[in-house]
C-alpha cells in the first residue's frame, strides 16, 4: 500500500481507506507489527476526518458563461 | 355629439376633439381591449427609454406596435425582424401622432399553443430513441467531493442550494456553471454548461431552476439540452420548477427531484449521518484492534500451556503428584483400618468386661479357693480345719473352716 501523508486526503479518500483497515484487522491476519501500524494510522485518518468535519466551509468556483451566440441577450 | 351636420351651419370639430372620440369609441369596444394578433415582426426598435416599438403586418395590412417598458421583461421570447408572433394587448389611439395601435403586453412564437403537441412528439421521439431508459441511470456518489450545478448564479434556486449544502455537506466543493435558464438562449446555454462540466472534476451534476410558469421551463424541454443531460457521463439530478413540473430533461436525468432544494438534498449525505459513521469507523477499529490483540493473547496462552505440558519437569512433577497420591491413598486407608480395629477392640473389651468375675465381686459376693488355688464351689470340697482364700472385691481373706453343712447353710468362719 502506498500511502499519502493522511494531511493530504480528502474526507472521502480518508474514509475509504479507514474502512480498508478496518476491514484488514477483522481480518486479522499479518504481523502484529503491521497491526499496530495500521491501527495507528486508522486512528490519525479517523481524527483527521473528525477535523475536517469541523472546519469544513463550503467552496465555491463557477465557470466561465458560455458564448453560445456571441450575442446579448434581451 | 351623434348629431347631424346642420345645413347652413356645419358641426365642426377639433382634430382633439375628434381624436378624443375616436378613442373613446375604440376604448369602449371589449373585443379590442383583450385581443390576440398575430403577424410578422417589423420595423422592431428598443428605444433607449426602454420602451419597444414595432409593427406587426401580414400581406395586406400593417398594425403599429408599442411595448412599455414595464412589460419588456416578461417577454418570453427574443423578437427578430420577420419573426412571427401573436401579441396580446388592447387598441388605443396615439392622439398626438394620429395613429391607432395595439399597446402591447405579450408576446408568443406563433403556434405556442402547440408546444405541448410538440412536447409530446419529442417526448415520443427520445423514448424511443432510449435517452429515458431506466438501464441507463447512473447511481449517485454516496459522499461527492465536487458537485457541478448548472443554472441562473442570479437565482434564487442557486442561494437555496448552497444553503443545503453549507447546512448539509459543507465539505463538498461546488463549480458553479452559470446559464441563462429562460429565452431563446437558456436551451444552447444549458447544453453547453452540461457538457462543459462533463470536462471537468465533479462526481454529479446538478441542473436547477426555480419555479415559473411552464413557458419559464420550457429550455428544459428543448432537444440539446434533453440531449446533454442525457449524453452526460456523469450523474444528473433535475430540480426544475415545482414539484408538479415534469419537462423532458427530468426523463433523461439520473435522478429526478421536485425543486432545486430537493436536488441538493439528494445530492449529498447529511453531516450528522457523517459524523455518526465516522464515530463508528472509529468503534470498529478499536474494537478490530483489540479483538487482534486479545486473539493473539490467546494464541499465545495456547501455545504456552502447549510448551509447559511437553516440559521434562513438568513429567518430573507428574510422577511425584503421581506418588503422593499414592501415598495419600495408602495412609488413608491405613488409617481407615486401625480405627475399625480400635472400635472392634473397644467392643470386645466391653464384652469381656461384662463376663468378668470381677463385676461379680462388685456386687457383693466372694470367691472361695483351697489352698492349691482351686475354686471351691461346693460345700463338700471342703472339711473342718481346711485353710481357705477368700477372695473379695478389693483383697483376699486368709481363713479356716470351722464347720461344713450341706444343703443348706454351709458356715464359713474367716478370720485376719
């Protein structure tokens, strides 16, 4: 697994790879080194979800009008 | 003022006058105070006062046209020269030019009232060209990143939308793709906007519009844009007008909603259901955690117990358990014996006790011995002057006989 510095992720990618982990530990196969790792990074991903939640604030971008006529409308 | 001309004296009247009467007599026609006209648009002008002046002709006849500026903006259409319209209005006189003319308050593309034949017909069309097909919905992203929304970024539906979001989903980035959402340019506008965001970075495409009268939606019926929508390789959600509006672009959506509002609240999760899940994620990983752990803990005990049952010392200690129960069991049951053994004994020595002369003794009688030591128990075992033992329950008693009688009262004398 190549892994992003969890800062980088957006909510949406944070959360699917918290559930991947979650879902490798039911699993609970693997080294218990790789273990603890995996849920110590659950753990930043889900406080890092938890941040985002709060400082969330809507972003708005709008594209350019289209030139359909190249004329005014009434 | 209906009378005749006088014959040496003429009625006459001023051009004010006149013009006055001719008015009031049109004014009082109901017929033309609410009427429909149709011809072809000339001699169009948007005076700078923001009123439009036209004619309207066919082959025959010409009818001058004014619209006042307050009516301008409903106008649904874009007029152009040679266009042909039917406008409704009244007929009235401008006084100071002479003219009659129809004062203007809407205007139509001839053959409106056939937009829902036409309606139909495209509706038809497309069904069976499969734009509606159920097989073609796309499913919704659960938790989209960027949205596209398609409409007027002067409308209010754009403020209501927002509004959900930021109450809603705040984590969602929006790209606003501005169109004009009524008049002749909505439809070209609308489509472009659909496609243009299909170039871009959104995970579903909102295309809204508030609520207006069914000629205000009517872009949302044209062909490109039912086109676009449905061309559209990322998800769809209509919310065009009122719950009650169904226009062509709502068919060929993914998803149709009842209102702009509706469609952003489709459009994305609700934060507390968010936060609600990131809290269980959250429970779920320690709990697979420390499930992991504990699984391993007991692996780990498993294989212990393993070890230590498989240990030479552990054989050693098992062999000497081994002995000491043994030995357990012999001295326990030695032990069982040597009491029944005491309580026999003590049984019998009761018994033995219970035959014994001395309990006789005890109650008050002797034994008398001759001198060899042997019991006397007969009278005629001894004679006068024989040396006797009498034995009693405490000592003995040395003494001689002085008398023997038979049968009955054999005396015995003792002495010392």
């Amino acid at each position: 697994m190549t892994e992003k510095p969890v800062e980088e992720l957006t909510y949406e990618e944070a959360v699917k790879e918290l559930e991947g982990i979650i879902q490798s530990l039911e699993g609970n196969s693997g080294a218990l080194e790789d273990m603890i790792r995996l849920f110590e990074r659950g753990q930043v991903l889900g406080k890092h979800c938890l941040n985002l939640l709060d400082k969330a604030e809507l972003r708005i971008q709008t594209l350019a009008n289209p030139d359909v006529y190249g004329e005014t409308v009434l | 003022m209906n009378q005749q001309p006088g014959l040496f004296n003429p009625s006459t009247l001023t051009v004010s006058e006149l013009t006055r009467f001719i008015t009031a007599l049109l004014e009082s026609e109901p017929v033309l105070q609410d009427i429909w006209v149709e011809g072809e648009v000339s001699n169009l002008k948007y005076h700078t006062s923001g009123h439009v002046y036209l004619s309207l002709k066919d082959e025959t006849a010409t009818l001058r046209c004014i619209i006042w500026k307050t009516y301008v903006p409903r106008l649904r259409i874009r007029m152009q020269e040679g266009m042909a319209v039917t406008a409704h209005g009244r007929i009235s006189v401008y006084e100071r030019g002479g003219d009659y003319q129809l004062y203007i308050d809407n205007v139509q593309a001839v053959g409106e009232g056939a937009l829902f034949q036409e309606f139909l017909r495209l509706k038809a069309q497309l069904e069976a060209e499969g734009l509606f097909d159920p097989e073609r919905k796309k499913e919704l992203p659960a938790k989209p990143g960027r949205i596209g929304i398609v409409t007027s970024s002067t409308g209010a539906a754009l403020q209501d939308m927002l509004n959900i979001f930021r109450q809603r989903y705040p984590l969602v980035e929006v790209l606003l793709a501005p169109a004009a959402v009524q008049g002749v340019s909505a439809p070209a506008e609308i489509a472009a906007q659909v496609k243009a965001l299909n170039q871009e970075q959104v995970d579903v495409i909102i295309l809204a519009r508030g609520g207006g009268s069914i000629e205000d939606l009517w872009a949302f019926n044209d062909e490109r844009v039912v086109r676009a929508v449905s061309e559209s390789s990322i998800p769809v959600i209509t919310g065009i007008g009122h719950e009650t509006d169904f226009t062509l672009s709502d068919f060929a959506a993914d998803v149709r909603a009842p209102t702009p509002t509706a469609a952003a609240v489709t459009a994305v999760p609700d934060i507390l259901e968010i936060r609600a899940e990131l809290d269980t994620l959250q429970t779920s990983l320690q709990i697979a955690a420390s499930q992991g752990i504990q699984d391993r803990r007991a692996d780990l005990r498993e294989d212990l117990h393993a070890l230590a049952r498989l240990s030479p010392m552990n054989q050693i200690q098992n062999e000497r358990q081994h002995i000491d129960m043994l030995i357990e069991r012999a001295s326990s049951s030695a032990g069982y014996s040597l009491q029944l053994l005491r309580s026999r004994m003590e049984g019998s020595l009761l018994h033995l006790r219970s035959v014994s002369p001395q309990a006789v003794l005890e109650r008050g009688f002797a034994l008398v011995f001759s001198q060899d030591g042997s019991l006397v128990k007969s009278a005629r075992q001894v004679h006068a002057e024989m040396p006797i033992h009498v034995k009693l329950q405490d000592g003995s008693i040395a003494a001689r006989v002085k008398d023997v009688q038979t049968n009955r009262d054999p005396a015995v004398s003792g002495e010392g």
